[in-house]
C-alpha cells in the first residue's frame, strides 16, 4: 500500500509515520515544510519525503495523489489563539488549500481519509455528541474563533457531497483533545503559542503562572496519541471496507475533567518526577477572561464530550489509556528531550 501523508511533520503525521515504519510493510510518501520531528524516519527506505508546503508544490502534490492509494491530508491550522489573530490564514489553508487535495481524489478515484475536528460541533448542546445526528452551533461573525470550525465543518460537508454524488471513498474522523509528544514545543515561552495541554506542561516546566481562561470550566476529553494512532490505523486498514463513507469521533471520554482540573492534574504528576516535589508551590494559577486573553473574537463552549459507539462497533476500537499514565508518558517524554541551553525553573535545579 501507498500512502501519501501531507502534513507528516506535525503531531499526527509524525506519529502515524512513526506507527506504519515500525509496525507495516507500507510505502509513505510525505511532505511537510520542515522535517524535525520526523529526522528519524528519512532515512528508512519506505519514507519517502519532500520538505514543501501544499500551496506552492501543487504539481508533486497532484501528482502523489495520483501514484498512492491512500491520502491523508493532514495540513492544518488548529491554534484558538490563531483563530482569532489570523482568520483569513485559518480559512486559506485549512479549507481552500484542502479543497484542491479533495478534488484530486475525486478526478483520480482515490481514498480519502480527512482529518474533521471536535470544533464542528460548536456549542452543540449534546452530550455526548453524535457524528449522524448532533447539530452544528457556531456563534456570531464577529467571534473569529469560529472561522476554524466553520471551515472544517464546510469541508466535511462537501466531503460528504462528493462521497454521495461523485462515489468519493471517504472516511472523516474527528479528533477530540489529542494530546501527547511532540504535539507542541513546551520550550516556547510564549504564552498562547500552544494547544492547552502543552501550554500548561510549557508553564509547569518553566514554573511561569498557569492562565484558565474564564476559570477553566471548560470540560474536555483528552485522548493520548498512542489511542488516536491505533483508530487511525484501523482506518487505513479498512477491513471489510467498514470505515467507507463513516464518520469517527475518536476521543476518550472518560477522560472527561475541567480545564481547570487538568491543570491541577498535571501539577500533581509533574510533582512525582525527580526535582519537581514542591512545584505545586512554584506555579501560580490565574484566571483572565476569553476576552482578555485571546481577544474580542473568542467565544468558547462549555463541554467537548464525544460519542464513540460507532468506532467502536466498526473498528473495534477503543480508547484505552487513562489520563495520569497519559500525562505521565508525555511529561517523560519531553524531560528526556530538553533542547541543549534550555533554562527551566528553580525546581528542576535543585
């Protein structure tokens, strides 16, 4: 099998590459506009990779579409912060850029596995959400934040009209709160520069105050990487063509906690590794608003919680990994990997 990854050098693309050079006598062809996660794998002789950017190298893209069997179009802004900062860029690359990469699936007759999100849903009052029956609530024009899940939502749409009207083999999966190695640098001391998870690692490492927006009230469902790449691989394998035209939500939910308790959760394993005991002293948390920390155009749901029945029944899959152990792996992670010159806090000299 040929698999074409766009976007391999991100958080899913290096850990999907990672997952099918170790474990699958599959072929991938990639390309991602730098290569330091995955410096690893160019070497292996079934990794086949070009350093570009999907909206300038159209012809190798055009032309890989063609030669593989199954695309994966991985590239995407998905930053809260950037949404509000950045609208126009949200809706260029992670709408228009995708629609030309969707199209040539459709004119070559290939498989198309879509990278959709939790965001579609909005501020859907479900819980949990359902992929076949939730309704999609986004607020109004002037919060930005929503030009993200409008533009993902638009394109699961028009996924789903070119699955039924053009005989698209498509499967959509949505992400719900992904999180893991090498989803952020937690070395950047930018405040906003990360997905939450890694920002409050980022504040934890560097013993900087960790921010709740609006409290932290916010309830998530946190899915450790390790369970996301084994749906996808059950995906990519399709057995008995039971992903075809299907919709995932692939989350955790009983990994369901506050922002805020996340947050406290982290301090408490954080406390656990060497020269970090007292770092529940050294982190202040604060609490701004929405409005104050990422600007007039944010707005924000109560609770993200998914229904994953039909990944279940379909590709017998399940989440697995609690969300302590999954803290845990991602917190050793990175203290194994401290970038050379990085000054952490006082704790971690000790």
């Amino acid at each position: 099998m040929k698999i074409l990854i766009l976007g391999a050098n991100g958080f899913i693309g290096s850990h999907l590459s990672e997952h099918i050079l170790a474990n699958r006598d599959w072929d991938i062809y990639a390309m991602d506009i730098g290569s330091d996660k995955i410096s690893d794998f160019l070497k292996n002789p079934k990794f086949h990779f070009v350093e570009g950017d999907i909206t300038i190298n159209k012809e190798w893209v055009e032309y890989h579409v063609k030669k593989c069997d199954v695309i994966l179009p991985l590239v995407a802004i998905a930053n809260p912060a950037t949404y509000v900062r950045d609208p126009l860029s949200v809706f260029e690359l992670d709408f228009e850029a995708n629609l030309e990469i969707v199209r040539h699936c459709v004119r070559y007759k290939k498989r198309l596995i879509f990278p959709s999100t939790s965001e579609v849903y909005g501020m859907s009052a479900d819980t949990p959400y359902d992929e076949e029956e939730s309704n999609f609530v986004t607020g109004p024009i002037k919060k930005e934040r929503w030009i993200y899940s409008s533009s993902k939502q638009l394109m699961d749409r028009v996924i789903y009209a070119y699955g039924k009207h053009k005989d698209l083999n498509f499967t959509l999966f949505r992400p719900f709160n992904w999180f893991g190695p090498r989803l952020d640098n937690v070395w950047e001391t930018k405040e906003g520069s990360s997905r939450v998870a890694t920002q409050f690692l980022s504040n934890i490492f560097h013993e900087r105050e960790i921010i709740l927006v609006d409290g932290g009230k916010q309830r998530r469902c946190f899915l450790y990487i390790d369970d996301a790449i084994e749906a996808m691989i059950k995906i990519i394998e399709n057995k008995d063509g039971k992903a075809n035209g299907q919709i995932f939500n692939i989350g955790h939910p009983d990994n369901d906690v506050s922002v805020a308790q996340l947050a406290d959760t982290m301090i408490e394993v954080m406390s656990k590794f060497k020269g970090y005991a007292n770092v529940r002293s050294k982190v202040k948390i604060t609490v701004k608003s929405g409005t104050e920390f990422f600007g007039a155009g944010y707005q924000d749901l109560e609770a993200r919680i998914p229904k994953v029945e039909n990944a279940k029944k379909l590709l017998g899959w399940e989440p697995t990994t609690d969300l302590k152990t999954a803290i845990h792996k991602t917190i050793a992670y990175y203290q194994a990997n401290v970038p050379a010159g990085t000054k952490l806090g006082e704790s971690e000299a000790e």
